[in-house]
C-alpha cells in the first residue's frame, strides 16, 4: 500500500499543474505524443497528472489504465493516488560507499540523497530540474557529459550484486566499506525509462568485468531529489568490508549475466 503520507510527499514536488511548455522541457518532441493522445482518448482533465515523472514516462500504461478503471469525474489527486497504488511497490537496492560517519548522517536525516542534494538546498536543485528537464539530467548521468553541477538523481538496481559492483569502485576499506540496502520503495517514484531508453545504448555494455543488459529493468532504475523514510523502507543492510568478500559474492552473477549475454547472442532457430 502506498501511504497518505508518501503521497503528500510526491505532490509536493512535483504539483499536478498542467505546463505544456515545461512538459516539453522535460519530454522533448515525445511531449507532443502525449498531448496528441490524451486529446485523441478524452482525457484531458488528467493531463495534470503529466506533471509527476513516474507518470509522464509511462504516459501510455497510465493512458490505457484511464480507460479501462477511472471514473471520468474523479478529481486528479485520487485518480493519482489510485493509480500510484496500481502499481505498487518494488524491492530495489543501492549500494553505497560509506564512513561509518556517512552511514549514520543516512539515518539521522532518514532519507538518502542524491549527490546534487549535498552540494545545494532543496529549492535550488528543484529550479535546476526545471530548468534542465527530466530527460536531459538523466542522458547527461549516464553518458556523462556536459555541464552538471547538481545532480539530482539517484539509481536503484533490482540485482543487488549491480548495486555492489558500482560501488566497489568507490570503497576504500578499511574507513569506506561498502552499504548495501535493501529497500522497499513505490513503483510510481521511479522514473518509467529503461538504460535503453535514456540513451539509446546498445544492448549490452561490461562494467568492472560484469555484463549488463541496458533493456531489462532491472539493470537499473532512476529516482529524483530523495529516497525519503529510509528507516521505513530500508528492510535490510549488508556491510562489505573487504575486496576479497566483494568478489566472491559478484563472481557467480558475472558468470551469469556472461551466459545471459551469450545465449541472447546466438541466432534464432525457424
């Protein structure tokens, strides 16, 4: 179930006001495949609901959902909440590289924040998402170009071991040891976009002796501004103190996602 409060959170970031000039900041000419269809289905009273990223990149999923379940005069806020808890929540993980210090600020604050957040105050980074727009802060994280000074998102990746990978190159054992969490998060907070689907990547890329496929999902997910309630959706913490204990726990997933990456190379038979 997808609370009260999480909602009020959402809405509080991302107020569901109808921009269409923003909408084409954030969507590019996909903002006018949005328009086009919910004009073309008569859903144009829900065209606010655009506002909230986890909806405009799965503006077609939401589009069909509307039809087939919504009451045509239900006002925005519930057909959101309704369309939030359609989709439930998601199992994810982030590992991060961490001082014991780091670690226990994660918990006295009870969210995680994206790298951008410790570098400026909320209202600042929030003007630069505007500004920016949705799709061009997410291209620029992963190919990792042009000018970015706040970066306002964070990556959930359902393999855990992915997770780990990443951040083993950011731990310096003994004092930064590696915090895998395992959490506990709503669908609707994720941003709708496969690697894939940022970038246009090919199929497959390796990372630190690990193949990954940028079409699965799973491979990674993208947040914005926070991961609130950490205490609450945080159902577990794995600590990585050594390389050694690192690798022995990738290396049957690298064999794996080898054998994945092979097999889905191979040609069909007739």
């Amino acid at each position: 179930m997808i609370s009260e409060n999480e909602i009020g959170w959402m809405l509080r970031h991302f107020p569901l006001i109808h921009d269409p000039v923003q909408l084409r900041v954030d969507y590019g000419p996909e903002s006018s495949q949005m328009l086009g269809a919910f004009l073309e289905k008569q859903q144009e009273p829900f065209l606010p609901l655009l506002a909230w990223p986890g909806i405009a990149t799965r503006w077609q999923r939401f589009l069909d959902w509307l039809d087939k379940s919504t009451d045509a005069t239900a006002d925005i806020v519930t057909v959101f909440t309704a369309f939030a808890r359609h989709l439930g929540r998601l199992t994810s993980y982030r590992a991060i590289a961490l001082t014991e210090k780091e670690y226990s600020v994660i918990q006295r604050l009870d969210s995680i924040l994206p790298s951008g957040r410790l570098k400026t105050d909320a209202a600042t980074l929030a003007g630069y998402v505007r500004k920016e727009g949705i799709r061009k802060i997410l291209y620029t994280r992963m190919c990792q170009i042009g000018s970015f000074p706040y970066d306002p998102s964070l990556s959930l990746h359902d393999h855990p071991e992915t997770a780990v990978c990443i951040a083993e190159g950011y731990m310096r054992p003994p004092d930064r040891l590696i915090y895998r969490l395992e959490l506990d998060v709503p669908l609707i907070e994720v941003i709708g976009w496969r690697m894939c689907d940022v970038d246009g990547a090919e199929h497959w890329f390796e990372h630190r002796g690990i193949w990954f496929d940028t079409t699965n999902p799973r491979t990674e997910r993208f947040m914005l501004y926070e991961i609130p309630w950490f205490s609450l959706r945080c159902k577990s913490v794995r600590v990585f103190a050594t390389y050694e204990e690192v690798q022995n726990y990738l290396r049957p997933f690298a064999e794996e996602q080898d054998r994945l990456r092979r097999s889905s190379a191979l040609p069909s038979l007739a």
